[in-house]
C-alpha cells in the first residue's frame, strides 16, 4: 500500500517544528556551564549558545521520539568524537547509548568520553562498516560527521541499516546552496591533490536536494529539513535572549540552504 503524502498544512508544521521544542534544555544543563564541557568559554557564559543548537534540537527530537516509543530507546552516536551531545543531554531513564569513532579518536578523546558515560563504545571506521546487528538500535545520531568521510552514500545505507524500521535517524553538518556546494567540492578536490587538505577534513559539501537524494537511496523519508542560523558569534549578548535563537531558527526554516548547518530528521521505511 502507497504511504500517504503529507498535506501542505502538514509539511509547513514540520518545517517550522523547532518553534514548538522548548529552549529550556539550555537553563536546565549543568555540564554546559563545566569548565571541561568542549565549547568556546565565551560561549558557555551565554544563555542560549548558537554553536550548541546543533546539539539542543537533536535531544529535544530524542525526547519527542522517546514519549512516541513509551519506552527507553537504544542510542547509536556515529562519530561521538568528544561525546558533546552525550553530556549536554539530559538523563534518558533506561536509555542505552552507544558511541562509535576511529580508534585514535576514542584514545585521544578518552577523558572526555569518560565524563560522558556511554553504555558502550565501539571502534569502527564510518566508511567501512559499523559493527552492530542489523536493526538494532532506535534512534541514529550522526552530526558533522558526513562532511568528513569519502562515501556518504556508504555511511548513510549503513547507518540506516542498523535502524530498527520506523526508526529515527538525525543528521546535521554544513549547507550551502548548490552551486556554491559544487564550487567547494571542487576546491576540495584541488586541495587534497595538492596536498594542502588531508583526508578527514572537511571533504564533502551538502546541499537539501543532495541531502534528500542520499536518504532516499536509503530507505529513508525525510520527515523535517531545516537550517539551524543564520548568524553565529560566540559570546555575542544576542546570545542571551531566546528572541535572537528563534529568529534564526524561522530563517533556517525558510531558506534551508542558507542556514549554516542543516537539520535532518529521517524515518526508516517499514
């Protein structure tokens, strides 16, 4: 049976979903304000961080996809790298999460992963293969990380893989509009001939049609595609005043390529 489309009314509502989720997740954090919690120290003395929303719209979609279950969620985190997201989070009574990096980055990013208390961590290259069962987990995380790897196309099908069906997967990492992606996918390009760019920068560009092609080539449906701002100073008073976040937050709705960082919710097809 064909699965139905959304409505226009229903489509509008999830652009603008971000509007509805609390900001609270900022007052309520106390690792946020840790000296050793990895952001900007300017940042952290600001009410609401532009460089945490990243973070802050993945947990508040965690929440929301927690109360839908109406049970505590298995948690994959691709590319925890210093398990931000982990400890910005609030608690998840019964929540099992599990954080996946390379090798290196796990025994170099030891202590911070430490603090962040993942259930488990697991060793794995991205672009190879992830080591967990087939649908597996209930909810994928994997933020800037895809700008990184050789064959996003590779990450994504393995990522969604390991998703239960109807399972959740969130993504984010840099947007431009297209042609300006297709202009730094070819400086990229010439920088990493040259030897001026190593593998594991920034080696991909993105943009929304790009990013909708690679979930559906997954199994994917995208369920709400948005930019995150359009402004970001560290430390800037704007920064205290949720007036400011929720402005940004209505631009990246409305002009996705120009929104920084882009947000992707995606549904595992049944």
């Amino acid at each position: 049976m064909q699965e139905r489309q959304p409505s226009r009314r229903e489509r509008i509502n999830r652009r603008f979903k971000f509007l509805s989720w609390p900001l609270t997740v900022f007052d309520e954090s106390v690792e946020l304000r840790k000296h050793d919690f990895p952001l900007k120290e300017a940042a952290k003395k600001t009410r609401f961080p532009v460089r945490a929303l990243r973070y802050w719209w993945a947990i508040c979609a965690i929440q929301e996809e927690t109360r839908r279950l109406g049970r505590s969620p298995i948690i994959a985190d691709a590319g925890c790298d210093l398990g931000t997201l982990k400890r910005f989070s609030p608690d998840i009574k019964g929540s099992h999460w599990v954080g996946m990096d390379l090798p290196d980055q796990l025994r170099s990013n030891q202590k911070h992963l430490e603090l962040a208390r993942y259930d488990k961590l697991l060793s794995c290259n991205l672009d190879s293969g992830i080591p967990l069962s087939k649908s597996s987990v209930d909810i994928v995380i994997c933020l800037h990380v895809l700008e990184h790897l050789p064959r996003p196309e590779f990450t994504i099908r393995e990522l969604a893989r390991i998703l239960r069906p109807g399972g959740l997967m969130l993504l984010g990492y840099p947007v431009l509009p297209r042609g300006l992606a297709h202009l730094r996918e070819w400086q990229f390009s010439k920088q990493l001939k040259s030897g001026k760019r190593k593998q594991g920068g920034h080696i991909q560009a993105f943009w929304p049609s790009r990013s909708r092609r690679l979930a559906e080539q997954a199994g994917l449906q995208v369920e709400f595609m948005v930019g995150s701002h359009l402004f970001r100073k560290s430390g800037s008073h704007l920064e205290n005043h949720s007036a400011w976040i929720r402005l940004n937050q209505i631009w990246g709705a409305l002009f996705p390529s120009l929104g920084r960082e882009i947000c992707i919710q995606l549904r595992r097809n049944t």
